[in-house]
C-alpha cells in the first residue's frame, strides 16, 4: 500500500507566528493530537498533546502569549511518499512518536500519518492474510480424504 492513500491529505497546519492557545483550539475544534507548523507550505515542526504536557503545562508560559514556534517539535521526522507504511510504522514506534508529516523532495507537506492509520492498516492485512490461510485451509480438506481415526 502506498503511504499517501494512508495520510491525512489535508493536514491541520499553523504558521510559526500562531499563539500555543491559537494551536490547541484548533487541536481540540478538530479533534486532532497535532498540528503542522508550516511556513508556505515547508514543513517547520509539528506541535503536538506531548508538547503541550512537556513544554507548556507547567513552565508558566502564557499559551495566549508563547508562539507555537518556541514550543514546538523541531525538527520533525518526516516520512516521504517513498517510505512504506512499515517503515514508516517503525520509526514512530522506535522514537516514540504519533505522527509524521509526508513530504517531497522539496519539503512540502504533502499529508500526515497517524501512528493509529497505521496500526488499523496493519490489523487489516493481518486480517486479509488470515482469511486467505483460512480459504487455502480448506480448500486442502476438501480435496483430501477425512482424516483415519487412530483406532482404524
């Protein structure tokens, strides 16, 4: 599968100038646990709910008051189109993280990938290699005789 078909292809984006207040509205009216800071549409970092528990929480910033920019998560892993769903899978479980914006060659944010898209991707291919073992299966039985009892 390609990794575009799994992102969100109009991601929620801020520019580096949005307040942190500004930033979680829109997380919360959306119900999203991230947005894309963007300049144009290059990608500049990602503000995320840890970012907001991390960086702003307790450390007596003002959300109203602090850019999104001194608090966000620079710089971001990106995925490109290239990078396979699993790839993709394996970096955010190896750092720890629960999205990842899709970018060209050029930086451009072309869409982002949830950790949870992935995961509902994978139990999906598990579940279609299932029922194919599960057709192959009996297929088998029915071309070979019943199994003999042992006391045969």
């Amino acid at each position: 599968m390609h990794i575009l078909t799994l992102c969100v292809h109009e991601p929620v984006t801020v520019s580096p100038e949005a307040t942190v207040a500004e930033s979680i509205k829109l997380m919360l009216k959306r119900r999203i646990g991230a947005v894309v800071v963007v300049e144009g549409k290059v990608v500049k970092g990602i503000f995320t709910e840890r970012d907001v528990l991390k960086k702003v929480a307790l450390s007596g910033h003002d959300p109203a008051k602090t850019l999104v920019s001194e608090v966000m998560t620079s710089p971001v892993q990106n995925a490109s189109p290239q990078t396979t769903p699993g790839e993709a899978l394996a970096s955010m479980l190896k750092h720890h993280f629960r999205h990842m914006p899709v970018v060209d060659a050029k930086g451009k944010l072309k869409g982002v990938l949830s950790i949870r898209d992935l995961l509902q991707e994978q139990m999906q291919e598990i579940k279609r290699q299932h029922e194919s073992l599960e057709h192959y299966v009996s297929s088998e039985r029915l071309g070979m005789p019943a199994a003999r009892d042992a006391t045969d």
